[in-house]
C-alpha cells in the first residue's frame, strides 16, 4: 500500500514537472521559431541562447505589484485563474504516456470513461474566462469574456464530435483502450495502424478546432488587442495574469497529447530492446506532442487573425458539417462488409474528397465583384467616388 502510494506520488510529480518545464521551454520555443520565420534574433541573453528567458519572466510576474480594480468582485476575480488552469493539469492525468513497466502502468488513472473526463476539464475553462470578464468590472473584459464563451462553445461541439469516429473503431472511452487498439502490424508493412488513416478529416477537425478553443492565432480573437486591448484578463496583473498565461499553453500541451493519443498511436512506435526499452514509448509520446506544438507555432507566425464572423463560420458552417458527415461514412464502413483492401480504398478516396472540400471553402479563389448596374466602376480610372 504504501509502495503504491510512493509510486502515484512519483508519477503526479513527475508529470507536473513535465508540465512546468514544457511551458517554460515552449515558451522559449515560440520566441526563437517566430524570430527565425521573421529573420529576427529573439531571445538570447538570459541563459545560453536565452533558454532562461521564460523562467525570468515568470519571477518577475511573481514579484510584480498586484493590482486590482476598485470594481472588481474580490472573491470571483481571485477564483477565475484558478478556475482556468486547474482543468488544464487535470486532462492530462487521463492519457498514457508510455507502456506498462512491470506492474505499473505510464498513466496518472485509467477511466473507463476518460475522453469524457477531458472533454468535461476543457468545458469547465470557459467558466473561468466568464468569471474573469465579468469580475473584473470593465466593459472591455466582459466583451472578451462574452466573445470568448461563444467560440469556445461552439468549437468544442466540432470537437467533441471529431472524436465519435475514433470511439467507434476503439470501441471504448478509455485512453488506454484507444492506445492499445491502435497497435498492431503495420498495414502493408509500412503504415502504422494509428487512427489517423482512416479518421484523417476528423483528425483535421479535431486540430482545428483544438487551435480554436486554446485561444491561438489565428483563431485569438478574445484576446484582440485592436479591438478589445486584452481580452478577458485584461485587467489582471502580476501571478494572476501568469496563471491565465500558463493554462494558456497548458491547453496546448493537452490538446497535442489528446490529439497524440486519438490519432497518433499516443506512446506507440518503434522500441529498441538493448536500451532502456521502457523509455522509448515516453519518448515517442513526447516527440509527438511537439511536434503538434511546433505546429501550433507555425500558424501563430504565418497567418493572420480571422474576423469573427468567419470565425464562427468556420465552426458551425464547415467543421461541424464535416464530422457530422465523417460520423456517417465511418458508421457504413464499419456496417457494411467489405474486404479489408476495398475499405481503405472507399476510406481513401472519401477522405480525399473531404480534404480537397476543406482546401476550397479555406482557401476560396477570387470571386468577380457584384455591383450594382449602373454603380461607378471604383477600380477604372475617374470611377471612384470622393
């Protein structure tokens, strides 16, 4: 009993150690990626190559004055950053993050239902965001606050139903049911059998809308600084600030595990017996979720901010429709019976489809204008009105 304890009390240190250093490296990271897509330095004094940089920034916002309007409600404005980074550390207690060694297993808990519990941890942030636009006593943080709540709502019903494809071929809500069943021989030697295959609109969905919840670029329109200074926490300070900072990107660590977990195998790939056979599954597990931050960092540095009208066009106009449908596709290949090699053919040639759909509504082409007859040609010379 009390070697078990020791045990879970290792692995939850563990794991939020992880936790803390992949914010402070990720931070870090983002500076460095962006400056090189934008031919500038980025951070390179503190520390060698300023990989100490985040960690100043953090005792500085720990040190720094406190303050808080004389409108605010006390007890809610302290509570809304608790509120959003508790669920983030929460999401991750639910996914394996490497294989079983001995007895124990790489994972904090197993549910039976743990993919609901995420869904339900990244739910409950929305509160906090609420709270702290309405706290705060400032129009400008309740419109964030108000603008947040609908996008956050709208894309996790995208996401929630991105997810129905994978709980259909796993047969399970378990994380680590999902993981084992994505194991197995390659398919013709080479593809892994991970649910990226044959979920790969889904999977598309999925990283969208997951872009969208967290706040990113191009989807951060509560926290537009043009139009509503700061969002939500703008009238936030010092360590409640850096806590709504650090769930931030907690929501992008938990967002690339989960994706990891559903579509990527989560901790499987290749093993190598004569080393330490039980690290690489960890290793692989961490190689993915970068590689999805390294993403997310990627469309931070090379897109614009949507408006939000589209913003939300894409959600309820787009992303839904195509899970919606996806569901349908997945449930008649799994109904009907057909061999092995005409299924992924069918899978193949949808998902085509599907991905070419996506490009052409993201990326439209020019469309003619559509004036009125008889209105000034604004682009022929002496046509533009004064």
């Amino acid at each position: 009993m009390i070697w078990d304890l020791f045990i879970l009390l290792v692995k939850v240190v563990g794991v939020f150690a992880f936790l803390m250093v992949t914010v402070l490296f990720v931070v870090w990271l983002e500076r460095k990626v962006v400056a090189l897509m934008q031919t500038r330095v980025g951070p390179n004094r503190v520390g060698p190559g300023g990989l100490l940089q985040s960690l100043a920034d953090g005792i500085k916002l720990f040190f720094k004055e406190d303050v808080r309007p004389t409108n605010a409600d006390r007890i809610l404005y302290a509570a809304a950053p608790v509120v959003m980074m508790v669920p983030a550390f929460l999401s991750i207690t639910v996914l394996p993050f490497g294989a079983r060694f001995g007895t124990e297993h790489a994972q904090l808990t197993d549910l039976n239902v743990g993919l609901l519990f995420v869904l339900a941890m990244g739910s409950l942030q929305v509160y906090g965001i609420v709270l702290a636009g309405w706290a705060s006593g400032s129009n400008y943080p309740l419109l964030g606050a108000v603008r947040s709540s609908a996008q956050m709502i709208s894309y996790e019903i995208a996401q929630g139903l991105s997810i129905v494809g994978v709980l259909m071929y796993a047969g399970t809500l378990s994380a680590a049911g999902i993981v084992a069943a994505q194991q197995g021989d390659p398919i013709w030697g080479i593809v892994p059998r991970w649910y990226i295959v044959p979920q790969l609109p889904m999977f598309l969905v999925f990283l969208l809308a997951g872009i969208a919840e967290t706040n990113r670029a191009p989807f951060d329109l509560p926290e537009a600084e043009s139009e509503l200074v700061g969002g939500y926490h703008t009238e936030y300070s010092g360590v409640k600030f850096a806590l709504f900072f650090l769930a931030e990107y907690l929501n992008i660590v938990t967002v690339s595990a989960v994706a990891t977990t559903l579509f990527l195998g989560g901790p499987d790939g290749p093993v190598f017996h004569g080393f330490l056979p039980w690290l690489w599954p960890i290793l692989w597990f961490v190689a993915k979720i970068y590689l999805f931050i390294f993403l997310f960092i990627w469309l931070r540095a090379t897109l614009p901010r949507l408006r939000f009208d589209r913003l939300m066009a894409i959600g309820w106009k787009l992303l839904i429709p195509v899970a919606l449908a996806w569901i349908a596709v997945t449930g008649v290949v799994l109904t009907v019976n057909l061999s092995s090699v005409n299924r992924r053919v069918l899978y193949l040639g949808i998902g085509v489809l599907v991905v070419l759909l996506l490009v052409s509504l993201l990326f439209p082409g020019s469309k003619e204008s559509r004036s009125k007859p008889g209105a000034p040609d604004r682009t022929a010379p002496g046509g533009s009105t004064p």
